[in-house]
C-alpha cells in the first residue's frame, strides 16, 4: 500500500497530476490497482467516485490486474481491411485465450485497441506500448518469444 | 506528375532530431528570434495573411484564434499543443514529432509571445510513449541553450480517448479530469485551461509557423489553394501500392494522391472508394476523385479532409463491412455526456450490424439516414457531429453495397 501511495504522492503538486499519477502506476505494475484509486483520491482531495471515474474513462488505463506483457490488437479500419482478425485468431489459439482475458500464469493479456498510429504498415499489434508492425499469424510465435 | 513539398517537414531526414545544434544549423529559431523583434499585433497579423489553417481539422484561421486570446488582456495564458492524433489511420503528427520536435517547440514559443502566454502544454497520446521522450529530450535543450527564453513547455500524456482531440476535452484531461467536452461558448482562446485564455493548435499547425517568418506570409499564401494555403501532410493507407506519408500543396488532387504518390491500386484491382481525413471522414467515390484536398473543396463534396489520412479501398471490399469497424469505433469513442451521441452511435452500430450480418429490412437504410442528420445537427461535440459521416456517404454513394445485404 505504501509503495502506491509513494508513486501517487509524486504527482500531488502539479495541476491536473492525477492522470500523470495513474500513467506512473501503470507503469510501475502495468495496471492500477483497485485499491490505488481510493489513495489516489485522498492525495489529491477529491471523491473516490470521481478518481474511479476518471481511470476508467480513458481505454489505455486498466482498473484490476492483467499479465505482465499486454498485448493489444488494433481494430482500425485501416488494420482491418489488411488482415487483423487473422492476427487475432493466431493469438488466442497460441496463447490458448480469448480477446480480454489473461493467461492463467499471469504472463500474457489480450486486449483490442483502436489506432496506435503505425499505419504504415497494418496490420499493427502493440506489446507493453511497442509496436510491432506487418504482423501475420506467421510472426506470432517470435513475437511472443521475445516476451522473457 | 505532382510533386511533393516540403515545408512542416522541411528537416525530415536532414537533421538530428535529438540534437538541437543540427535544428540552429538548418536555421532553426530564427522565426522566434523575427517574431520577437516585431510587436505582438504585427506578429498575429502576419500570421492572419499567410492564411494558415488549422490542421486539425476544423481549419480555423490561426492567426484569428490567436488574436481571441491576445485581446483578452488576461494575465496568464496559455498556448496547448494537440499531439492527441487519434484518427485511425492517421500518423503525420508522429512524424513531424520524432524527426524535427524543435520546430514544433519553436512555433508553440511564438504562439506564446503573441498572445502573451508563458506557458505550453504539448498534450501527447498515450500510445506514443517513445514520443513523449522525445519531446522531454528536444525541451530540455532548448531550455539549455535558452532559445525559448521565459517559456516553458510541459508534455502531458493523454491515455486513449479520441475525444480528446476535440479541444475542451484535451483541456479537460490537462486538468485530470474525464476527458469531456465542455458546452461552448465559451471557447478555449478566451476561457480554456484553468479557465484562462488558451489557445490549442494542431502539431502540424505549430510546425508551420517557424517558417512563415521566416519567409514570409506572402511565400505561404501563394502556395496550394487559395482559400486553404500551404501544404498538407497525409498518410495513405489501405488498398494502395505505396503506403507511404507525403507532403503536398493543398492544391493537390485526390487522384494524383492516390495515383501519382500512391502508385495506384495493388494487384491491378480497379478502386473503389477512399475515406479521407481519418475514420470521421466522408467516403468518397471514383466519380470525384478530381476534387482538389484543400479544405473548402473537401467539404464542398460532403468530405473532409481531417487529419490528412487516406485509407483506399479496392474493389473486393465490401463497404458495409468496413463502415460496421467504423460504427463500432464511435460507440466505444463516444464520451456519453451527450444524448445523441451517446444513444446514436450505439443505435447506429447496432443497425449496421444488423445488415452486416443479413437480417437487415429496407426500412433500417431510412433510419440509418435520419439517426446520421439527426446527430450531425444535435450532437454536442465534433465527436459525435462527425461520426455519421462515413454512414451517409456510404449510403448515398454505395447504395448497391447497402442493398446486396438486404434480408
């Protein structure tokens, strides 16, 4: 608890600092911790309500845990039409997961994502904020060996 | 045969872009160094005649914006950078950003000696982490070398909202709030961040501005259109041999940008359709592909030309299929502070699912089109006026798509 409130306490004097506050707890756990919030909210004086709602507003913050490296899926137009759901399916059949979930070794999370503005070349994944670019159902294994 | 233009990306691939000596070798800081020499009216008002609009999207004249908040005669201002790029298919910002970041520093620091604000936020996306080191490493040194005297810049990271592109949603999230929009008026250049004076400009805005002092207003104004002048830096994505980004006069035809820098349409397949200006865009079809891309000309066909993406698609691509991402993406963007919005983006995404998947009726296509004005008219932000769009284009223009899935 105090390590959280160590991060948090960082941010409290610089305006509008809780956002900052949270990306700095994601990047310390790769996600926020549910009871963060509530110390969140006391260092920067507002209502817990308020401080859930603002970590939950925004779709790169994730309230709960997930696996060590999150890998997300963009779902563009521009990713879509060059063969993302390949990429998908390739995915959840290797890491044996579907979109959304965590491997039961806590290793590995699914998620979809809109552009991340790589688009030069689709279709785009991201590992832990990397891009990884041209990806096909081919690459995915070294990709994912890459993960250690 | 079309050529390209280089002026926002003038030191693309001269400079280092992590050493600011290599900027003040290519001239860099010159603008700033002439803009301070002048008086702060004369400043905006050459900034007025060059014609420069933003890039954002809403194409307002930058130096009238700037001149809302010089007038107000507060004492703290402030001069925003929107790095929220989030147009799907849309990654000029990113460009410009990681290959010459001192000359969008540069044009944020004349904004701010014009208006009269000591200091910027440059408000980055969350998905451009490696960007954001940039930056920090670009302010340092100029703060080093003291080229940006009493004004300080700060990055903020925004975190996957693309509402917060529109711009009291971007202010919302400075202040670490849910990314909102707020009713307007007022608007952000008299009453914005903290409730100051603020004025937020696009990054391509910004990297424009070094070099309108230095050359000139009336060097800008005769280049590209007239109503629209400059340049314009897009991204082709797609069905396109060449999936590059390029840097055009704003007179610049959508055929010769999808055929002369493009190379034209893989696999000897024939063109279907192109969206322009990012997944709010109109779609537009082959019968128009002579319309210039300035701004007035894009709208003048029901298009747009946003962020400056092209996304082409070639004949195999079934356009019900590709708009059902589209209305997908808005139900999950939308903010829900609005009604329409909020409701009509679910509604919209729900129908073309609907006939995406076969069980759609003749009746959903009438709904469809008056869901889409509707929102276009009663939504409260760009959000949600944009986001039927690509609905109403496609339905008047790929009707026979629409049908072919009738039930």
């Amino acid at each position: 608890m105090s390590a959280y409130i160590n991060i948090i306490q960082e941010y409290k004097d610089i305006p509008g600092g809780l956002i900052e506050a949270y990306h700095a707890l994601q990047r310390e756990y790769n996600y926020i911790p549910e009871d963060a919030i509530a110390e969140a909210a006391k260092i920067f004086g507002v209502s817990e309500a308020r401080a859930y709602g603002v970590a939950t507003f925004y779709s790169y913050f994730k309230v709960g845990e997930r696996g060590r490296y999150v890998i997300r899926i963009c779902e563009s137009a521009p990713c879509h039409v060059a063969g993302a759901a390949e990429v998908v399916k390739a995915l959840e059949q290797q890491l044996g997961i579907k979109m959304g979930e965590t491997t039961g070794d806590g290793k590995f999370t699914l998620e979809f994502c809109e552009c991340v503005g790589q688009c030069q070349a689709t279709p785009v994944i991201t590992v832990n904020s990397k891009p990884y670019l041209d990806v096909s159902p081919e690459k995915i294994p070294g990709i994912l060996s890459e993960c250690q | 045969m079309a050529e390209e233009m280089r002026i926002v990306l003038r030191n693309y691939g001269k400079i280092d872009p992590l050493n600011i000596e290599d900027y003040l070798k290519a001239g860099g800081y010159k603008g700033l160094e002439k803009a301070r020499a002048m008086s702060q009216i004369d400043l905006i008002n050459e900034v007025k005649k060059s014609g420069l609009r933003g890039r954002g999207g809403a194409g307002f004249n930058a130096g009238a914006k700037w001149s809302f908040s010089y007038n107000t005669g507060a004492e703290v201002k402030y001069v925003v950078c929107n790095a929220d790029e989030g147009e799907p298919g849309t990654y000029k910002d990113r460009i410009i950003m990681e290959n010459d970041p001192q000359s969008l520093l540069e044009g944020m620091a004349i904004c701010g000696y014009a208006i009269g604000a000591q200091k910027g936020y440059i408000y980055c996306r969350g998905e451009y982490p490696y960007v954001v080191d940039i930056l920090n490493q670009a302010i340092d040194q100029a703060k080093a070398k003291g080229v940006l005297g009493d004004f300080d810049i700060e990055v903020r990271m925004g975190a996957g909202a693309y509402v917060c592109g529109e711009e009291t949603a971007l202010i919302e999230s400075i202040e670490g709030h849910r990314g909102e929009p707020r009713f307007k008026p007022p608007f952000p250049p008299v009453a914005g961040l903290w409730s100051n004076p603020t004025i937020v400009n696009n990054v391509e805005t910004f990297a424009n501005i070094p070099v309108i002092l230095e050359k000139g207003a009336d060097w800008y104004s005769s280049i590209g259109a007239k109503s629209y002048p400059g340049t314009k830096v897009l991204t082709l994505t797609g069905d396109v041999n060449n999936r590059i980004f390029i840097e055009v006069p704003t007179d610049t035809t959508i055929r010769q940008v999808i055929y002369d820098f493009g190379g034209g349409i893989p696999d000897n397949k024939k063109f279907k359709a192109v969206q322009i200006g990012g997944t709010s865009g109109g779609f537009i079809p082959e019968s128009l592909l002579d319309t210039s891309i300035d701004f007035d000309s894009m709208s003048g066909i029901g298009a747009a030309l946003g962020s400056g993406a092209v996304f082409v698609m070639d004949e195999t691509r079934d356009i019900v299929d590709v708009v059902q991402r589209i209305t997908k993406f808005f139900e999950h963007e939308s903010c829900g502070k609005c009604t329409p919005c909020r409701e009509g983006t679910k509604r919209m995404n729900e129908i073309i699912c609907r006939l995406n998947s076969g069980q759609g009726l003749a009746y959903d296509l009438t709904t469809l089109e008056k869901l889409g004005r509707v929102m276009s008219v009663a939504c409260l932000c760009g959000l949600g006026q944009a986001a039927p769009a690509p609905v109403l284009t496609t339905l008047k223009h790929f009707a026979d798509d629409y049908s072919a899935h009738l039930n």
